[in-house]
C-alpha cells in the first residue's frame, strides 16, 4: 500500500513536470512583421538638446512643465508627470543628447501582463492606456524591461502615465508633438519599415557618423521607437544587455501548458481516488 | 455549545436560524487574552491606515518607487500567504485523493485555514491596486487579458475560494443543523477536491510565472524559467509545515475541543507530514541545484547576493530537510516543530528574495517596505486570526460532527 501510494505521488509529479517541460517547446513564434506599424525614428547624431519635445508633450498632455537641469551627469527620469525626458552623456565622442519614452514595442511586456487589456497595442502601432479598464495593478511596470510605465502613487484616483506617440493624433492623419515640432529633424515619424530603410540610408551614406546597428530593430522582439547613434548605445544609457527575443515569449511557456494540465490532471487525480477507493474497500473487507 | 442540541423544526427553521447566528456572533471565552491585547490596536491602527491610503493613494503610506512598483503587500502578503495556504491542496489530496486516512482528523481546519488565507491574502490584493473599482473588468465584461499570467492567478484564486469553500461547507451546514444541506454539500465534495488541486497546482506555480518577464529585473540567481516549478514543488513543504505549526498552536489554544482520539493521533500526524516535507525538500534542493548547475552561476556566488542564496539553500532549505528526517527518525515532535518554523522562514525568504529584495537589487533607491505597511499587513493577520478562532469555536473543525452526522451514514 505504501509503495502504491508513493508510486502514485511519483508518477503524478514526473507527468506534471513532463507536461509542463514539454509544453514549453512548443511555442509557436506569432511574428508581427508583416503589420504596418507606425513609429518613430530618433538621430541622436542630430539633437541638440533644445527641449522642446519636453515641453511640447507636457503641455500636450496637460502635465507639469519640464523640470532638473539638461547637463551631463545629471540623469534625469520619466515619471507620473513627464512622460519624455533628455539627458545629456559624455560618450567616447563628446556630450551627447538622448531622449527617453515609451518604446511602443512590437510585442509589448506591458500589454501581455495587463490582465484587462487596459495596456493595449494598437493596429496603428502605438501602445496606448485606458483609464476605463485599468484597475492598477502596476503588473505592466513590474513587466516592461525598459520600465516605462508610471503610477500615480499620490493620487486617490491614479492613472498610468506614458508616452502613447499621440494615438488621437495619429488616428486623425496627424502626427506626434516632439517629430512635428522637432527644429533639428532628429524625431522622425513614419511606418517602421520606411524607418528602417531611412535609418539604413543614413548608416550607409554616413560611415564615419554612424554607428552600424538601429536600436529597437531586434532589441525585446522589436520596437515602434527607434535610435540611431554615433558611439555604442550603452553610452547614451540604453540598455543593450537586454534579449532580442520579445519579452511575452517568457511567459507563453507557462500559459501554453494551462490548459493540458486542465485537461490531464483531473482524470489523473480521479483515476487515482478510484484506485485508492477500491484499495480501501479490500481492505475493508479482509478486516471482516 | 453543543451542536448536536439544536434541532430545528422546519416551519421555524429560518427565523431560528438566524437568532442563532445572531447568538453565536458574540464573542466567547476571556477577552483580554495576550493575543487581543496586542491585536487590537495593531487592527485598529491599521484601519486607519487603509481609510489613509484610500483618500491619499497608496504612496501616503508605502515606499513603492516607480521601479519596484510590487513591495511587501504582494510579495509578503500575496505570494508568500498563499504558499503557506497551500497545505490546504496537499492535504486533500492525500485524504481525499489517496485515501490516506490518518490525516482525516486535520483535514478541516487546513481547508478552513487555506479558505481564510485566501479570502485575506488575496483581498489584501485589493488594498494594493490603484484603481479597485476596475477589479471586475477581468472577471466580467469584455476585458479579458488572456495572454496574462495575472489574469489566470486573478481567475483561480477566485475559483479556488468557491472550491474551498464547498469543501469546508460541510463544518458549516452541521453547525447550522442543516441535515438536507449538508448530504448535498459533502456529496460535492470529491469534485471540489479535484477541481482545488488542479487550479493550486496552475496558480502556485503561477505566482512565480508573474515575474517571468521581469528576467532583467531579478537578480540571476533567483530568477530561472523554472520558477514556477520552484513555486509549485515549494508550495508542498510550505504548506506542510505550516500545517504543522498550526497545529500545535491550535492544539495548545482549542485544547478542550479535541478528541482524546485526536490527541493521540496528533504526534503521527505530525511524524508522516515530517516525511512528507522531507521528501518534497530534496525535490526542490536537488532542482535548485539542478537550475543553479545549469545556469553556469559559480561565479555570481562569491557576492553578498551570492552568500544570502547560499544561506537561504543550506540553512534554510538543507537543514531544515535534514531535521526534519532526523526528527522522523528519532519520533522527536520537538525536532519536526523547529524544523517546520526554519522552513517557514525559508520560505519568507524565498519568496521575498525573488518578489522585494531581489527585485531591482541594483536599484539606485532600494525599495524598504514604511512601518505603515507593516502594520497593514499584520492588520490582516491579526483579522485573519480572530475570524479563524470565531469558527473554530463555533463549527465542528477541530472538534468532532455531532451525533446526527454519524447516524446518517
Ligand atoms: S517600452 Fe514598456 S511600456 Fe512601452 S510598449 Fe514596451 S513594454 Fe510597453
Ligand atoms: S496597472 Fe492597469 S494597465 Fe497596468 S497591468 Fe494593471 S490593469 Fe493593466
């Protein structure tokens, strides 16, 4: 009986974590490269650092005027009131300008952790917010690997803020603030293939300029924003240790597997408490 | 209160029914015991702590940062309460499901305990989300975020309550003298088993599976894409010895109401479980080894990172397991007793390790949880507890069903 019993155990455990190993090399890869997303490609080759992106979108957006000194060694953040910020680095090739934001990732972390579609990716490519389904979980902060969305921590009624690449202006034929109103054209807005292409253009038609790679073309699965640089991105403080893979491809192991262990394991556990039953029945019965 | 006295004839029964609910909700016993004295004001203070929170937002009385936007209310209170609830699942799987019936004496208060767990960790869920008004979107509605690990812990927890609750429902119809009620109820029982199993077995390991996309997030050495097979295979020995620990309180506080059967059953419950946890233990070093060995992460363990994972897997994982096969093998109650609570700490550890202290380790800012939301959180303890003693002294859990449930059979 004893032995039955850890028999049991054993091969209940050994098929869970089959399943569960075997499910996650099944994944499906769901490419999104044949959907024409708009985005937006950054030169920071060009940027001079005026701040007007800054303002504009703060003012855009009804948010607190830009705030923190524009130096080099003076790292400034995104948060719940400014949705974009610059900052300045000294690189191997002098003082460099950088502009910070949502990446508006082809397959965002954000959306896939938002478990009521508050986070969402449109079919025009932005990833937008709404305040209507949102219930604050903060999962999508805990999930982004660029740590874009902002809370509200003081607020009785709090919403996320991040950068939406001015969805309601881009549904109308428009387009976002910062690429309107950039005075050097280092913001550009376009459909991420023509982005692509440009920023090849420019990659081959500046050799010494340029650096030879587009940050945002592979980086977490591909991104809506895109940088192009004169000196490695990790300089400009972008994160180039992250994965290429996108970031919802971590979990889809798991989910994938929900549902053959709701399809396995209650059969398993009646098969079981049948045989335990009849078991107890015989010996029931030889105690008699 | 003998249960077995109330017998309640049919055209009253409601009216009766509910004077008798209105009877039994006042308190019973002494009222300035330790545990009051001290609960009371915490309770009280952390009332007014949430009335805080919900006027001023939650930055008024926690430390959460944009970057460690989950702190001791999830990571704490969440993921590491519902660990320690998972005793609930493994009980009845080896009472119910493997007939194993030398633990049937405990079974109901480690449903009750793991119902209660639920119904407070989780709810504490709600003290942490911005926006709770919106909390029925993913339930109800148009709103579904399938693709989310959260969406499926959010659905199970509340599915796993209902499970729960059928399964202990039988305590509560015999408390109510319900006869009828109860044949139904318990006949439900087989069901709800399978069905609790199987969603704890999906949302243990879920809780783990929440923070597999924060890969660059999580110090690398508790960060694997085996954390929700770690979660789960953890969740058996936590579980486990909280069962044990519990016990032996619940043992020493509800004396009286225990069985001289019971008693002495008692000290083998407490033996097999310590095999059990032992068993479990060596599962999980070996695949911590495993994934350690795997991951190519010698060189992360000469850090102070590194020293606090070697001191969370040999003296709280290792040698917990190693008493625990000691106190088996020399029938030492007091061996398994310290070894349970070293695992509980283990399992704190743990979970906190992955949720809060390894999570944006290399943070500028550190996230450390304010005295507020410490006080918040043993608020719901301490609420939890009082709500768990009001139904032990009520219903038939640890005492034995009254005489009508026997003669039925
Ligand atoms: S950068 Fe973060 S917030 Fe923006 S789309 Fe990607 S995952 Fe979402
Ligand atoms: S905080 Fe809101 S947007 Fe973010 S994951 Fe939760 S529900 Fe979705």
């Amino acid at each position: 009986m004893g032995i039955n019993r850890r028999d049991f155990l054993k091969t209940a455990g050994v098929a869970g974590i089959t399943l569960l190993a075997l499910d996650s090399f099944g994944i499906e890869k769901s490419k999104n490269s044949d959907v024409e997303f708009y985005g937006i490609l950054y030169d920071s080759t060009r940027c001079a650092g005026c701040q007007t992106c800054e303002t504009l979108c703060a003012e855009k957006n009804g948010l607190p005027a830009p705030v923190g000194e524009l130096k080099a060694g003076n790292i400034r953040k995104t948060d719940e009131n400014h949705r974009t910020v610059l900052n300045c680095y000294k690189t191997s090739k002098g003082e460099l300008f950088i502009k910070t934001q949502c990446m508006h990732c082809n397959e965002p972390a954000c959306a896939a952790a938002c478990l009521t579609q508050a986070m969402c990716k449109t079919k025009e490519g932005p990833v937008t917010w709404n305040g209507d389904k949102c219930m604050g979980c903060r999962y999508c902060m805990v999930s982004c690997p660029f740590d874009v969305p902002k809370f509200e921590y003081h607020s009785a009624n709090p919403k996320i803020q991040k950068c939406t690449m001015c969805y309601e202006k881009i549904i109308k034929g428009g387009i976002p603030v910062c690429a309107e109103n950039c005075p050097a054209e280092a913001i550009k807005f376009g459909t991420r293939r023509e982005l692509i292409a440009e920023a090849r253009k420019r990659i081959a038609e500046g050799k010494d300029t340029y650096i030879d790679e587009i940050y945002g073309e592979h980086t977490a699965g591909g991104t809506g924003f895109m940088y192009l640089s004169s000196v490695p991105f990790n300089e400009l403080g972008l994160n180039t240790k992250l994965q290429n893979e996108s970031y919802p491809e971590l979990s889809k192991g798991f989910l994938f597997s929900v549902p053959s262990v709701f399809v396995l394991l209650p059969p398993l556990l009646l098969g079981i408490y049948e045989a335990t039953k009849k078991n107890k029945n015989i010996k029931n019965e030889e105690n008699e | 209160m003998n249960n077995s006295d109330i017998s309640l004839s049919n055209e009253n029964k409601s009216k009766s029914t509910f004077k008798f609910i209105l009877s039994e909700l006042k308190p019973k016993g002494k009222f300035f015991t330790t545990f009051n004295i001290i609960s009371i004001p915490v309770i009280l203070l952390g009332i007014v702590l949430i009335v805080i929170r919900f006027i001023n937002g939650i930055g008024a009385v926690t430390n959460l940062t944009q970057e460690v936007p989950w702190g001791l209310w999830i990571g704490f209170d969440v993921v590491t309460g519902v660990a320690f609830a998972g005793g609930a699942y493994v009980l009845t799987f080896m009472v119910y499901i493997l007939n194993m019936q030398k633990y049937h004496s405990i079974v109901r208060v480690t449903v009750l305990n793991g119902f209660l767990a639920y119904v407070f960790y989780a709810g504490a869920l709600l003290l942490d989300l911005g926006r709770p008004w919106n909390v029925v979107n993913p339930i109800i509605g148009n709103s579904f975020g399938t693709s989310s690990v959260l969406f499926l812990v959010a659905w199970h927890f509340l599915l796993y309550m209902i499970a729960q609750l059928i399964e202990f429902s039988p305590a509560i119809a015999e408390w109510l003298g319900a006869k009828r009620a109860r044949k139904i109820l318990s006949g439900m029982t087989i069901a709800a088993v399978i069905f609790g199993i199987t969603l704890s077995t999906l949302h243990q390991s879920g809780l783990g599976a929440l923070y597999l996309m924060a890969k660059d997030k999580i110090h690398p050495l508790w960060y694997s894409e085996f954390i929700p097979i770690l979660f789960f295979v953890s969740s058996i020995f936590a579980g486990l010895s909280m069962v044990i620990f519990e016990g032996s309180i619940s043992h020493k506080v509800f004396f009286k109401q225990i069985s001289e059967k019971n008693h002495w059953a008692q000290k083998g419950i407490i033996l097999g479980l310590a095999k059990i946890c032992a068993g479990a233990m060596f599962a999980y070093f070996f695949l911590q080894l495993l994934v350690f060995i795997h991951g190519k992460r010698w060189d992360l363990l000469d850090t102070p990172m590194g020293y606090w994972f070697l001191m969370e897997m040999l003296g709280f994982v290792l040698l917990p397991m190693l008493l625990f096969v000691f106190g088996y093998k020399k029938n030492s109650i007091f061996t398994v007793k310290f070894a349970a609570i070293l695992t509980m700490l283990g399992i704190i550890l743990n979970r906190l390790n992955v949720t809060v202290i390894g999570f944006r380790w290399d943070a500028a800012v550190s996230y450390v949880p304010s005295w507020m939301e410490i006080v918040v959180t043993f608020t719901v303890i301490f609420t939890e507890i009082w709500i768990f003693r009001w139904v032990i002294n009520r219903m038939p859990v640890l005492k034995d069903s009254p005489e009508w449930v026997k003669e039925e059979k």
